[in-house]
C-alpha cells in the first residue's frame, strides 16, 4: 500500500510539473519555459525523465517536447544587443541603449530573457523597421537615397486579381485564368550530421489534387527513385524517401513536377448570406482546437469589440479581416515549434508572419459562428516566391470560399477587388496543406521540426529528428503556361 501511494504522489507531481494540473507554489514547466528559466526546467525534466516506471507514455512526451522546445527557442534568440546596435546605426548613427529599451516596451524589439540573459531574436533587428511606423518610413527613405530599393519589378497583382473577377462574372464560373507551372523541391542533409551508411528518413511536400482549383499534377523525377506517395486524401500531403548518408558530403532528396492552379472568385452577395447549418462536416471548423485555437477571454473580449452588434456573418468576416489587415502587422517568425498558443502571442504584440495572421482571423471567425480553416504551400509573384498560409472560409449557401488575411483589403476604392481575398484567390498558389499538425504518411518517428505547417520538408534518423540547422531546402519553379 505505501508503494501504491508513493507512486501517485510521485504522478501527481509530474502532472503540476508539466502543467497538466497547476500547483500555485509551484510553477508549471510550461510557466518556467515562457519565464525563461531553461536551466532548472530541464534539471528538473531530465530527473522526471529518469523515472520510467511512473511515466506514461503521453507524459513522457510532454516532458520532451519541453526539452525540444527550449532547444529551439534558444537557436531563434541569438542576438546580442551590440548586434542589433550595429544594425540600426546603418539608419540611426546615434542609437542608444535608451532607445532600445523604448522599441523593447513597445513590442517593437523582440527578445527573451534565458537564464538571467537578454537574448534578442534573430531577425528582431529587421522586424524593429517593419513594426515601428517612424522607423519604416525613416528606412523607406534612406535605403531610396542608397538606390538599395530600384530596380524591383513588381508583380501586377492588383492586374491579375481583376482579370480573375472580371472572368468569373463573364463565364459564370468561379475557377479560371489557369497557370501551369513546373516544381522541383529538394532537400540537402548536411555533411557530417548522419554516419555513413545510416538511413535518412526524408518527406517533402506535394501538392493535393483539388478538383477544378489544383489538377493535372504530374511526378517528372525523384531522388531517389523509389519513393512512397501519401494518398491524396491525406490533409498535410508529402513524397516520402528513404536513403543512406553520404557522410562526406550532402545527402540529397528530391522531387520535380508539373501542375495546374486556378484563380478562384465567388462574388458573396452579404444580404443573401445567412447562419450555418448545424451539419457535422461545418461543426469541426467552428470549435476551439487547442493549443492553437482557443476561445480565450482576452480573444472573445476582442472579438466583442471588433463585431459589435453586426449579425450578418458576412459583415462580421469583414469586421474580423479588417481589424486583423489593419492591426496585426506582418513581420519574420520564430519558430512555430517555440509557441504554446500563436493567436495569443500575436493578440500581445500585434504582429505577426501569415500563419499567424491566419491562426488568429481563424479563431475570430470560428468564435462568430463562421467556419474557417487552414491551407498553405507556397505563393508566387513571379519573379518572386515564398512559403505562405492562408486559408478558406465558409459562407451559407455559397459553401467554402478561400481567404487571404496576410494579402488583405486592396489598397482601392473598387469595393470587389478591395475584398477580393475574402472569397478569391490568385492563380499563382501551390497547395500542399489543407489542415495544419496532421500525420504524415508514413508516420515520423520524432517530433517535427515544423509542428505545425509543412512547407520545407522533414527528415530523421534512427537517433532522432533532423532540425533546420542539420539540412537545407531548395524550390526551383518556372511558369509554363500563365
């Protein structure tokens, strides 16, 4: 009997430990993580690790995904505070300190404290001339009087969105303006980092078949050449390899292929638009799913402020969009592996990259009755690119629409392309997620470098998962036929 009580004692420790219950003496490994105090969080985790028999499976995990965490975090605060002086003084000769501190109170200036350390953020320096308005306007300026701006063709977006909506009201259909494109996304495990010989386990991304919006989807070549392709239905889609390491040098995967995009466009009529149907494939996306989304009070405060007394759901989407357009202003992320709960983090210091942007127009919409969920890949304005997320929205009776916060209100006085990415989307768009944290096909072994989307790729071995600082990616793309 004494061992029997010693044993829950022992679990119910290990539960207030990890947050699971919380002990008001004691802080949670989750509160010492956020408060920075890494050191005695992972003393402590290792001992608790260190007690096989009085650990379930679950709790395991949640200890070493702690451990994880704060491994991550500290590879995403690398700055020192001369660093980061070096860099202002390329547009403010005299910073000071004192000026620090001002942009670190106002959430300007990211960094987090790690064992009694200031560590800065490792694109805080970057993010500090996005965030602050006086610092943006004063870089605009000088980097035009260095000619470090020209030269830089823009893509003729606001062009091609008008084309989209002018087609589908002319043709009655909402996909049109398809563009073919030609992919090749790689993969380079570092030299060193694997023994000779040893297995990688590798997934890449690739595109889901959508009907009418992303088809004729085409493998040209891999390597290697044997491969496992997730079936279609799978949400986070990915080619899968194996291969052994090439110590000496990189150890490449890779995949080429073609395929088609859509531009989307339904014109939303907002008086004919009505409250959702209680139907179980709508219910999903109309629920909290934590950690990322959660009705929290702060959130549901927030969204009273925002929606008011509208009850037309369209005009509370356009409410929540404006409001996240307007007040979340995108800057360069950690990690989302680092966080606990994004929407909370990005609500405390209005910015944010997409995904984030995204996550929190998602739970705003969901806590309004208005089903919202995730997709992602990778957007393209030719000549540039870059990992993206958005998502799709659901409005009754015109059914799932798609959505772009990041890409927002168009700067026009034209009330359908000002809207345009709140039921349309852009032709240039490759799509490999339409849900976010789901299993791979086959299954990872270790936790995932990127928890939450799936972009870049993934890769392990035996011994454990490969981080971003163990491997390299690469996407070649070229426009076929726009």
């Amino acid at each position: 009997m004494k061992q029997v009580a010693l044993t829950v004692e022992i679990l119910l420790a290990l539960l207030m430990l990890t947050g699971i219950f919380s002990c008001s003496k004691k802080p949670s490994y989750m509160e010492m993580v956020v408060n920075g105090d890494f050191s005695e969080a992972r003393r402590l985790i290792k001992q608790d690790l260190s007690m096989n028999d009085y650990l379930t499976p679950n709790l395991r995990s949640i200890l070493e995904l702690h451990l994880v965490r704060m491994d991550r975090i500290e590879k995403d605060f690398t700055l020192t505070e001369s660093e980061v002086i070096d860099y202002v003084k390329k547009y403010i000769p005299d910073v000071s300190k004192e000026n620090l501190r001002q942009w670190e109170v106002a959430k300007s200036l990211e960094y987090k404290i790690i064992d009694d350390q200031k560590r800065f953020f490792k694109y805080a320096q970057y993010n500090l001339f996005r965030l602050d308005p006086e610092l943006k306007a004063l870089k605009k300026k000088i980097d035009s009087e260095r000619g470090e701006d020209s030269g830089k063709k823009e893509f003729p977006l606001d062009e091609h969105i008008a084309s989209i909506i002018t087609e589908a009201n002319e043709s009655g259909h909402k996909y049109v303006k398809p563009v073919k494109m030609r992919i090749k996304q790689s993969l380079f495990v570092d030299e060193n980092v694997v023994p000779e010989g040893k297995t990688i386990r590798c997934w890449i991304p690739f595109p889901r078949k959508i009907e009418n919006r992303q088809t004729d989807i085409k493998i040209l070549s891999t390597e290697p050449i044997t491969y496992q392709l997730a079936d279609n239905s799978k949400l986070q889609r990915t080619i899968y390899f194996e291969k052994a390491s090439n110590s000496s040098a990189k150890t490449e995967f890779s995949v080429e292929y073609t395929y088609t995009a859509h531009g989307v466009y339904v014109p939303i009529d907002p008086e004919k638009v009505v409250s959702v149907p209680n139907r179980d494939d709508l219910n999903q996306y109309l629920t909290e799913r934590k950690p990322q989304i959660e009705f929290y009070n702060e959130m549901r405060k927030l969204s009273e402020s925002i929606v008011g007394d509208e009850k037309n759901p369209y005009r509370i989407a356009q409410k929540l969009f404006a409001w996240v357009d307007t007040n979340i202003t995108w800057a360069s992320a950690r990690e989302y592996s680092t966080f606990y709960n994004i929407p909370e983090y990005v609500i405390d210091t209005r910015h944010g990259d997409c995904g984030m942007q995204t996550l929190t127009f998602m739970t705003l919409c969901r806590m309004n009755g208005i089903p919202a969920r995730w997709q992602s890949g990778w957007e393209f304005q030719p000549p540039k690119d870059s990992m993206h997320d958005w998502g799709e929205i659901y409005f009754e009776p015109y059914g799932w629409v798609p959505m772009d916060v990041t890409y927002g209100m168009r700067k026009t006085d034209d009330e359908k392309l000002k809207w345009f990415y709140l039921s349309g989307m852009d032709s240039y768009r490759l799509i490999f997620n339409d849900d976010y944290s789901c299993s791979f096909e086959p299954g990872k072994k270790y936790f995932r470098s990127e928890t939450i989307d799936s972009q870049r790729g993934e890769a392990e071995w035996e011994e454990g998962n490969l981080y971003f600082d163990q491997w390299s990616w690469k996407l070649d793309w070229e426009v076929i036929q726009p």
